[in-house]
C-alpha cells in the first residue's frame, strides 16, 4: 500500500524468505514491513534486518481491539495492518533481540515443565485424599522421597497410577534441572551485572532472576513505571462507560511470565523477612490475602 492508500500487491504466498524478497522486490526501496506478533514472526523479523528493510512489530492483541471485523482472513488481516501503519495507528510490540531469544524461550520452556511436574504431584496428593490414606509424611517434591511412594497406597491399581506420576516427574526434575545447567551458563554471557543485581533482591534467586531479565531485557523501552507495571500484569484494567464499569476484559494483556515470577518473589520476599510479614498482615488486614500479595508484587 503506498502513502495515499492504493494497494499495489496483495496476495497470499508462502512463508519462504525467497518468495517474499521477490514479492517486495519492486518497493524494496521505500518500504515498511509490519507483522503481527503471533509465534511465527522471528524469520521475518530477522530478515529483514539482514536486508536493512525497515520492520514494525504489530501488538496481535491491541490490533485485534482496533481493527476488528465480523469477517476474518489473511488477506483482510494483511490489508488492515498496512492501513494502520500508513495511519501511524499501530500499536507496536517490541522486537526482542535475536541473540537472546532462544535463551529466553528455553526458560519459558523450563516454567512449563515446572507447572506439568507440579500438576502429577498434585495428582498424587488428590489421590491421596481420594481414598482417605494417611497423610504422607515426607515432602514428595524431593526425589528421594518419592521412592517408596506407590507403597503407600493399598489398591494395586491405585499404585500403579502413582508409580505412574512418580516416573513422569522424575523424568520431567531431571529436565529441569538440565535446562537451569543451560541457561545459567548463557546468562552469563548476555548480561551478568543485571543478573548478579537482580539476585540481590530479597526472594528473588537464580531461575526468578533469569526470568525477570530475559523477560524484561531493556527496562528502558518503559517510558514509565506504570508502563511496566502494567507490562507484568500487576494493575487493573478498568473499562468504564458514563461512569458505569464495563469489567476488566483487557487483563491479560501483557508478559504472563513476569506476573507469575514477582509473583513468586513476593511470597518468598514474605518467607525470610521481619519487615515484609508485617507489612503483609497490614495489607491483609486492609485489603485481604489475595490482594495483600498483588500489592507486594506491585
């Protein structure tokens, strides 16, 4: 689309570096490509720094509140996007750096597994409690405690479910702990000064560290504190109308993992802390529990 809004080549064809330099041939040299931020967009991004294209990242979710549409196709996706850059409307998204990507996706990586090996020891726990056993004695987030755990139960079938959890979770620590080995050692390539800094807050280790630095990456592209409070989810989004309030759909806008990793801070801030379990059991005297640890995340 050039600058008076005439489309001059609009067409679908396959994500191949080749067939979109030859697509773009004719305009390459005055020319803007913008993309939306779904999954897929690091090839683009990365090509067209190699070819010194000028490239703009599309925020999905803030272009999907702006241009959406009863009818929804590629093609008209496409033609609204070049319409909102050629209108200076489009809410960019910020192009993460190509030399720390793999890293940070890694550790996303990591967290999933995480949260999968908390669900089968969950499971087990329910289980637990499903038969009406005895609580289990040990802590079963440690692998030496999780031996002998299948016995606990009485029903073979029910041990065998047990047993079941227990190898899947020992095999998903062992990945975890390999991945941790990985990303710790590339970390200390990317930027070890914010990292070391990062683990001198209270609460905040290693892996806590790493996610908030390789999520974060530039705080300066935060014009304000706002602006990255809100990033990490840690606000609510009022939506109001002549002064009636419309609920909070836009809440999950924004860095998923950065919520849960000052989240976690937060509890663990509260663990090994005078200080911070009295200023707690203010805000929960004020607010409550749950509002209490958004407010220390905050």
């Amino acid at each position: 689309m050039d600058r008076s809004g005439k489309i001059l080549y609009h067409k679908n064809i396959q994500t191949d570096p080749d067939d979109f330099l030859e697509a773009i041939t004719p305009f390459k040299d005055d020319i803007v490509v913008c993309v939306e931020c779904i999954f897929t967009w690091y090839w683009i991004s990365d090509l067209c720094v190699e070819h010194k294209i000028p490239f703009v990242l599309g925020h999905a979710l803030y272009m999907k509140v702006i241009s959406g549409g009863k009818t929804k196709n590629d093609r008209i996706d496409s033609e609204k996007i070049a319409a909102l850059l050629r209108g200076g409307l489009i809410p960019q998204a910020y192009v993460y750096p190509a030399r720390m990507r793999a890293t940070r996706d890694l550790l996303r990586r990591r967290q999933y597994l995480v949260k999968r090996k908390s669900d089968f020891l969950s499971h087990i726990q329910n289980t637990n409690h499903q038969y009406n056993m005895p609580p289990i004695s040990k802590k079963i987030t440690y692998g030496a405690n999780r031996k002998d755990l299948p016995e606990h139960f009485e029903i073979p079938l029910v041990q065998i479910s047990v047993q079941t959890d227990v190898e899947i979770v020992n095999v998903l620590a062992k990945q975890i702990t390999r991945l941790e080995y990985i990303v710790l050692k590339s970390a200390r390539y990317h930027d070890p000064v914010a990292f070391i800094l990062l683990k001198t807050i209270p609460g905040s280790g290693k892996i806590l560290g790493l996610t908030i630095l390789y999520e974060i990456h530039d705080i300066k592209r935060f014009p304000k504190v706002q602006n990255f409070v809100s990033y990490c989810r840690l606000i609510r989004c009022p939506r109001e109308s002549s002064g009636k309030s419309m609920g909070s759909k836009n809440s999950k806008i924004g860095n998923a993992h950065l919520k849960w990793a000052f989240s976690e801070v937060a509890v663990l801030f509260i663990k090994g802390n005078d200080f911070s379990k009295k200023y707690h059991r203010n805000l929960v005297n004020h607010y409550g529990r749950a509002k209490a640890m958004s407010i220390i995340a905050h």
